[in-house]
C-alpha cells in the first residue's frame, strides 16, 4: 500500500514516537489524523502541518470517543487506510515495595491505555477499513502497533507495562488472521530504547549512558527511525501477523 494518497489515523500522534510518524506521513504525500488528549500540541501540530493533518481529541479507551474519531477521519479524508497506535502510559512500581504491594489501579490503568485501548481502535478501525476498495494486491487496510522490548525483557519495576505490551504481541497474530479475510495486515514494532519525552527530561550524560547498553548503534534510537519502519511495513505487502524489535540488538537487563 503507498503512503501517497491514504490517509493514517496516528494514536498518540501529538508528541514522541506518534508525532514523527504523523510528519513522515506528510512529508511523504499522505494525510494524517491525530488521535490524542493532548490538545494545546495536537492542534499546534495540525496546524503547522496544513490541510493535510486533523487533530481530534480522542481517548482511546472510550468506544464513543473513538468513534466519532473515526467518522469526523472519514468525513474529511473520505476513508482511512492506515492505522498505527502509538498511545502509551507506564509506571515504574515492584509488585511488592517499601510501600506495600503494586497499587492494583496504576496496574489496570496501563492496561486500559495501552493494550485495550490499542485492541479498541483496531476493532473499531478495522471495520471502516473492511468497506474501502481493496488495491490490486486486494489489501484494504493497515495496522501496526507499538509494542516494546519489555514485552521481553521486563525490567525490575515493569509487570504493568511488561504485561501490557506483552498482551499487544500475543494478539498481533490472532488478529491478523482474523482480519485478512477483509484485506487488512497487522504489524506490530517492538523498540528499545528511544528518543521519546520520557528521556528528553533526563540529562545528557544520562542519555548518553543508556544509549551505550545498545550493542550497535550504542546510542538512543531517533523517532525517525520508527516513523521509517512504519512506512516500509505500509509498503511490503508480504509483511504481516509479525513482530519486528526495532532495538539495535539491545536484551534489557534486570535493571
């Protein structure tokens, strides 16, 4: 499928990994629509962008929410070929601390966010995706997730996250196999250690230092390189119902 011409719903696509992808996008001839909370820097990013990006201020847990999404996405673009879910939480708690047990609520809301709310939007983009025209290769849609390498390799102070990008890998399979009846593929990335707003707020040297547990390149993975990835996955047809570490062959340590 080309970029050119379709038009992307980008979860989490004001800021980090999201944001870069909606400016790929762009940048290569599609249109693009952020779904996020962040609504001072999801309209800033649509307007700098032009006419073709629309921000809608979108929960991802909430059915109706993603639904009206989704029909104002349709109503400006005419229909929605690409999705990728890039919203995410995390928390770094021990499932028993200093302070007692994992609070049970931090647990279910990175679980809310992250894996339900990716599983909402691909329910619920998929079935606007199964009435498009299917190209010459039949496909009608794509999909592609961000998961993590702590979906392997848990740190110290990860179960909820862990548990949440893990749940995103075990499912890319079933729903690909759901979903190709109707032309649709589902990819899901896995990165490492990436330039997101999580690390910006550290110290250089701190950067530095966690960019050096990458064997090859030793330093953070730039959003560009993910936002890459996303478009070659877009445009290999035969790339479907898999996992792709985009890691520069990083296995995380305990901590």
């Amino acid at each position: 499928m080309e970029i050119k011409g379709s038009t992307a719903i980008v979860t989490g696509g004001a800021s980090g990994l999201g944001e870069t992808t909606v400016r790929n996008i762009v940048s290569n001839g599609g249109n693009a629509v952020i779904f996020d909370i962040q609504e001072t820097q999801g309209a800033k990013l649509a307007k700098e962008l032009g006419d073709q990006v629309k921000f809608v201020k979108t929960d991802v847990t909430d059915e109706g929410s993603v639904k009206a999404g989704l029909n104002e996405a349709v109503d400006t673009f005419g229909r929605v070929s690409i999705a990728v879910n890039c919203a995410g939480i995390a928390v770094a708690e021990k499932t028993v601390g200093k302070k007692g047990p994992h609070d049970l609520g931090s647990f279910s809301k990175v679980i809310q966010i992250n894996l339900i709310g990716t599983f909402n939007v691909i329910r619920l983009v998929s079935e606007k995706m199964a009435e498009n025209e299917p190209n010459e290769e039949g496909e009608r849609g794509v999909i592609i997730n961000t998961a993590s390498v702590a979906a392997f390799d848990g740190q110290i102070g990860q179960a909820a996250y862990s548990a949440s990008k893990g749940g995103i890998v075990g499912m890319t399979l079933p729903i690909a196999r759901d979903l190709s009846n109707y032309g649709i593929r589902v990819m899901t990335i896995a990165p490492g250690l990436f330039e997101t707003p999580l690390f910006a707020a550290l110290p250089e040297k701190a950067r530095e230092e966690l960019g050096k547990m990458t064997p090859f390149p030793p330093r953070l993975g730039h959003p560009s390189e993910y936002a890459q990835l996303v478009g070659s996955i877009v445009e290999n047809p035969m790339l479907n119902g898999e996992v792709i570490r985009l890691d520069g062959a990083i296995r995380m340590q305990p901590k």
